[in-house]
C-alpha cells in the first residue's frame, strides 16, 4: 500500500493526484455520460503516487498560528477538560486551537468523508487497528517526527498501537481505560462477599447475588457494542490473545470450534444477566449498579465510573475478569487507548504537529486528567496527582497485562464488528446449541465477503 | 395547447398569413416555454435521474468512496487482510450477496411489507375515523383535533425520543404503569426482536392518523352540505350517508392518501434509526435503514449500499407504477 520513496517534492500541492470524492463522483458523471471513461482510469493510476508528506518542515518551534481541531469529546465531562488541554497546549506552543465539537456518534460514522472533505487539522480518533485501516487508506499524516520526540514517553505497547501496518507513526495517544468488573464495596462487605478470581467462584457469587435478590450482572446492549466487551475478554481469557486477534483479522474462521467455546461459557452466565439487555442502554444498565440493585457490571471504566454520581464514586471498586483457563490467566483485557490523528489534509501541518508534540508528554496528560476521574494516562510511569482509587488501580492492571487489545470495533475492520453485534445481540436473546452454530456460520458467511 | 398560444399572441402577429400563425410562438414566448420547460427538466435530470442512474450504476461495483473506480474486475488481493481496495467492478456479487449473505436483508423486506400493511390497515383508517367523527362537530372538537395533531407537528426524531423514554425498561412510563419494571418481569419493548417492530408501529401510527386525518378533514370540509341534505331527506342513516354519498365524492382525497400511506411506509426510518442509534435493532430491520447504515457508516460500502437502494426502488416503482397507470388511464378516458 505505502511507496514511501517518493519524496516531497517542493511545495506543490498534490491536487492532481490525491483522487477526492468529488474527482470520482465527477469521474462517475462522466461513465453516466459514457465519455470520460479513460480519463478515469488514467486520473486512478495516478492516485497511488500520492506524496507520503506535502509539508516538510515538520520541525516544532512554529511560532504562533491557528489550528482547528475536530473533537469527539461530545460529553459534557470529556468536553471540559479536553478543554483545558488545549489552553495549555496553546499556552506551551503558541498555536492558538479552536475546538469543533461534534456528537461522538456523528463523528465516528462520518470519519470517511471528513477526512476526504475539508478536515480540521487535528482529530480525535482511536489507536490500534482502527486508525490503521484509514492510515492505510492514505488518508492520514505520518507523524514519525513528531515521534522522535515524545518516544521517549511511551512504552512499546504504546508505540505499536500508534503505527500504522506500515510501521510509520499515525497516532499520538492521550489515555486509555480498562474494561473490568465493577462492583460497589459496600455491597460485597454487607452480604460478605469476596472478589472471585476463578470461573468457578464467579458464577458460584453470581448464583448466591441471584439468591439475595440482586441481579447479578448488570447488563444492556442497545447500544450494540458493549456486549461485545464480554466476547473479547471471554475469548481472550479462553484462548490467549494471539488467537483473539488472529480471530479478528479472520486468519481464524468464525465457525471455529475456540468460537463456540466462547459462547458456551458465556451462556453459562447469561441467566444471571440483567434481562432484557438489547432493550436497554448502557447508562441505565449503569444506574442498576449504582442503586445497588445489581452485584456487578462488566464494561469500560471509562463508562461505569464516568456515569457514577461524585457521592457513590468512592464506594466504586473493581476486579479483573477472573481466570477461565490458567494457560492464559489474567494477562490480557481490552484496555481502549484514544488519542489523536493529524489528517492528510490538514492545512496547518506544522502547527498541528507543534500542538501533537505537546500532547505527548506526561504534563499535558495530567492536565487533562484533572477533571477526569475514569481514564489513565499513557506516559510512562504517569500517577497523576488528581488520580483517585480507581485509577490508580486501573494503571497497575493494566501495567500487568502481557498485551491489552483494543476492544472487537478497533481490532476488526468496523464492518465485521457492525455484523458482530447483531450476532450477538441474538446470541443473547436465543444461547441455545443451534443459534450459537447459526451465528457462526452468519458470522463467517459476512466474514469473508467483508475480508475480500 | 395550440389554441391557448394563439390568445397568447400579440396583435401584431395576427395579421401574418395563418399557417404562420398557427405554428410559430414569438421568440419571447418560445424563450419562456423553453426557459419553464427547460429548468424542471435540468433539475430533475440532476437531482432524480443522475443519482439514480448512479446509484444503478455503482450497485455494480465495490467501493468504499475512497479513491477512485477502477474500470477492472475486482481481484482479491488478500495482501492486507480487511483493508478496503480501491473501487473495482464487483458485477452481480453485491446482488448475491444481499440475497443470500446479508443477515438483514429478507427481515427488512418482511417489516416494510409489515409497515405497509398497518397504515393501510390500521393508521389510516383510524385517522380517516377522527376525522369522520371531529367533523360531525362534537363538543370540544378543536381540542381534539389540536391534540391529534401534535404529533405531525413533532419531528419524527424527536417521537422517537419521546417513545423511547415511554418505552425504556426499568425507568420507561408503560413498565412502570404496569408494574412490569422489575428486573424479572419487565417487558422488552424495544429489545424483544418480536415485539419492537410492534411498538415502533404505535410510535408511527400515532403520527399517520393525526396526518390523514387533517387531510380527510380538508376534504370533509369541502364536501357540499347540499349533498348530506338531500341524502337525510332521502331517509339515508348516518352510515349509509357516509359511504354511499361522502366517501364517492372523496374519491381525489382518497387517492391522495393512498399515495401518502404508501409513501410514509416505504421511506420509513427516521424512527427505526433514532431509536437503534443508527446500528439497526433486531427486528427492526428496514430497507432504508440498511442502506443509510452501509453508504454513511465509519466504513462505507457504498456498492452494496447502493445494492439495497436499487432494490429500494424497484419495490417503490410497483405502486407509482400502479399509480400513475391509473392516473392517466382517466385521463385518456
């Protein structure tokens, strides 16, 4: 895909040969007319010559300068301190930032064509496999420069989440957060509970939840992906991370015999799940936990303790997914890392990458952490000092994990995890032996005409 | 037409020989008719017929919308696993694969059937039955027809909304008035694949009947009284009046709304998509949704969305078909 030989040449822009949208669609009048035929192709040939950079003074020390930047930060919490990250960030740099704000639903499905269109200089996308699928598709900045100077501040695993397939940075991570059970402290020291650490305890705590009248686990899925949480961590604690991720890039088949393991142990637990979880949406699922009608909650912390109120945050506690089998252990979860991209179109490459440089230190982190009590920070060795309990947690499970995945939507190409969640929105609605095998051949079925 | 173009024609042209006359338009004339003729057209050759035609024509290829159309067959690769190719000619495969493939495609097929066939069944008649009966002029009947009326008023995202806090299962209002909230008995309206399809139906008819009914009124209104007069006086009951007298004389009304019901039902989805949050529900499947998820998602198969459009429209073509043909079949007549 990459022919990162060709050098930047000058400062001509690549109009003739980046293909936009509006090129095809006018290349597809053309068909309409049975005209332009040739010209279109000759005008595809070109597309693959694209310059790797148009800007090559990728130095910082640009003084001064606007940049817009595109922000998914939609909530009213992330919103603020995204906020003050980029005061500061214009205070360090000069680059003076104005924040476009858009719903982070909105956002995410129209990424393809804001990135074709007229994006903002920088943007707030996902690492890992999520941000190499439109890196591979030319449709961002490499930011190896950038990288020569903040490397120091990450650890490998974070590093390899921010290339792309091409091994060339795309990506500056901000924070991560990890997806564990939650459950409320007082709850367990009342009913003398105790944090389970194997599949037997769990499902034995969860029988004994169901017996004291609590639902055992907090549980919705109308939103789709947050069950798909559940299939990762099951996969990966039965069948170790290299197959987990083999799987989502289908070198593994999805009627595979691992698959079906998954679902069977998970339908296991599916009668102590909150019922009627595809009618319900996350947040509510949430408040279950929080009013102490349920015993535990499986999701991101980035969710759970976000919707906490101030008051019950403190009694918020969690464990991580206990052992199913002790070839794996514990070593994997899906810890989600965000962070931010520098689009190929971006008009002010050189401020954007100022703006990046900064926000890959361990100060501009801590800075947006200050009013964030559910997400940790990236850079190394990191305790911010606003960190709370949960946090502090958060960074030491993650920091013990052989290898953290990103979560099934941002390890699969976005289409198979869309294909994903109706799958398992029926599993959970019908665990029975021959819905599981229905779902897998579906799911192989959509496979392998979206791997093609 | 003929005769109106010679009114139209100065004095000055009448005294020209008359197979002159008769043919020409003064070049003013011919400017304006080919200016009135000739921007609908464009228009309509822009907007309706080119997306159309390229939607037909992109149905038959494999594109996510970035970079261009290859005008070769698609190969696969297989270099890069998942990663998107540039577009490519893909044939009849889209179609193969929608039929047979793609999970949502026969249950959103069956629910716009289902759709259908409740506001031709149900919501319609329902707000022809408002109508009907605000007409005869019952006390309080600005009231109501104030109150059947709001929802047409309300966007179609908003009752989504709306209906989607009635309907939430733990906190919604319909649980919590049953006493069905807790967390063992509680209905899953909108979850339940069997039962969703169902409820968003009360969210749209909710909004149909209100909208028939302030079109059957309009016409309700302008029925001549003369005519209920003079069926009273023949000894006509109530019934009788309606369907033997009023009804007859709808018959534009009527037709009216038929094309609206089967409109309203084929471009179903604001609600759909609100309450699934884009990623559709089971049970919830519908054509229009389908292709809005694969065209506008994070990646777009605009190929295969495309797909979906075509068969879309074939479907929408049976009753503007049937339409039409009865439109102008009068019109010869």
């Amino acid at each position: 895909m990459s022919d990162s030989g060709s050098a930047p040449t000058s400062g001509r822009p690549d109009v003739t040969t980046q293909l936009s949208r509006r090129t095809a669609l006018k290349g597809l009048a053309g068909v309409a007319g049975l005209a332009a035929a040739p010209a279109l192709v000759a005008a595809c040939s070109s597309s693959k010559k694209s310059s790797s950079s148009s800007s090559s003074s990728g130095t910082s020390a640009v003084a001064g300068g606007n940049i817009t930047f595109g922000s998914n930060y939609s909530d009213a919490a992330p919103k603020a301190a995204f906020a003050s990250l980029c005061t500061s960030a214009t205070s360090k740099t000069g680059v003076k930032i104005t924040v476009n704000t858009t719903d982070h639903n909105t956002f995410q499905n129209n990424i393809s064509s804001y990135l074709q269109g007229t994006p903002d200089d920088l943007a707030t996308w996902f690492a890992g496999y999520r941000m190499q699928f439109f890196a591979a598709q030319g449709l961002l900045t490499p930011v190896d420069d950038v990288w020569d100077k903040i490397g120091g501040t990450f650890n490998d695993a974070a590093k390899n989440l921010s290339k792309g397939i091409d091994g060339k940075y795309y990506f500056v991570p901000l924070y991560n957060y990890p997806w564990v059970v939650f459950y409320n402290k007082s709850t367990f020291s009342s009913k003398g509970y105790t944090v389970p650490t194997t599949w037997d305890q769990f499902v034995t705590l969860a029988k004994q939840m169901k017996k004291d009248n609590l639902v055992p686990f907090a549980f919705a899925d109308k939103d789709g992906w947050p069950a798909l949480g559940t299939f990762d961590i099951i996969n990966m604690r039965l069948n170790g991370y290299d197959y987990h991720i083999k799987l989502m890039k289908h070198e593994v088949p999805w009627t595979d015999k691992g698959v079906t393991a998954v679902f069977n142990q998970w339908a296991e637990i599916l009668p102590y799940c909150q019922k009627g979880a595809t009618g319900r949406i996350w947040q509510d699922s949430a408040k279950t936990l929080e009013n102490k009608q349920a015993g535990m909650m499986f999701q991101g912390s980035n969710q759970v303790a976000a919707n906490y109120s101030k008051a019950n945050l403190s009694d918020l506690d969690f464990f991580v997914y206990p052992v199913i089998n002790t070839q794996f252990g514990t070593d994997y979860m899906d810890a989600p890392t965000d962070g931010f991209i520098l689009p190929k179109k971006a008009k002010n490459q050189a401020q954007a990458k100022a703006v990046l440089e900064y926000v890959g230190t361990g100060e501009a982190e801590t800075t947006f952490l200050k009013t964030d009590a559910w997400d940790t920070g990236l850079a190394n060795g990191l305790v911010a000092p606003t960190y709370n309990a949960i946090q502090k947690k958060a960074v030491s499970e993650i920091a013990k994990c052989k290898n953290v995945a990103q979560f099934m939507d941002r390890d699969t190409v976005p289409d198979m995890a869309t294909a994903m969640i109706k799958l398992i929105q029926s599993f959970i609605d019908n665990p029975s032996a021959s819905n599981i095998s229905s779902i897998q051949k579906s799911a192989e079925a959509q496979a392998k005409t979206i791997f093609t | 037409m003929v005769s109106t173009t010679e009114v139209k024609n100065p004095p000055a042209a009448t005294s020209r020989r008359r197979r002159r006359r008769v043919r020409t338009l003064t070049r003013r004339d011919r400017i304006v008719v080919a200016l009135l003729l000739g921007i609908p057209l464009l228009l309509d050759l822009a907007f309706v017929w080119f997306p159309a035609l390229a939607t037909v024509l992109l149905s038959f290829t494999k594109w996510t919308g970035v970079g261009g159309i290859h005008l070769k067959a698609c190969t696969s690769k297989g270099t890069l696993p998942g990663l998107p190719q540039p577009g490519c000619i893909f044939g009849v495969q889209n179609y193969n694969q929608a039929f047979t493939v793609y999970p949502d495609f026969w249950p959103a097929v069956r629910h716009n059937a289902i759709w259908l066939l409740v506001f031709i069944v149900f919501a319609t008649p329902l707000g022809m039955l408002f109508a009907v009966i605000i007409d005869r002029g019952i006390r309080g009947s600005r009231v109501y027809q104030s109150l059947l009326f709001l929802p047409v008023m309300l966007s179609l995202a908003l009752i989504g909304i709306i209906w989607e806090l009635i309907y939430a299962p733990n906190l919604g209002l319909l649980n919590t008035v049953l006493g069905r909230n807790g967390n063992n008995n509680l209905i899953n309206w909108l979850g339940d694949p069997h039962l969703n399809l169902w409820a968003i139906l009360v969210e749209a008819s909710w909004r149909q009947a209100g909208y028939v009914m302030v079109l059957y009124l309009a016409g309700l209104k302008a029925v001549d009284p003369a005519l209920r007069e003079a069926a009273i006086v023949d000894g006509a009951n109530a019934w009788q009046t309606f369907w033997r007298v009023v009804f007859p004389t709808l018959r534009p009304i009527n037709i009216v709304i038929l094309v609206v019901t089967v409109i309203e039902s084929l471009r179903a989805f604001d609600l759909v998509y609100i309450t699934s949050k884009g990623n559709p529900l089971r049970g919830l499947e519908l054509l229009s949704v389908s292709v809005t998820q694969n065209i506008v998602g994070e990646t777009q198969r605009i190929g295969f969305g495309s797909t979906l459009g075509v068969v879309l429209l074939v479907i929408s073509l049976v009753p503007i078909t049937a339409f039409l043909f009865q439109a102008f079949r009068k019109e010869d007549r």
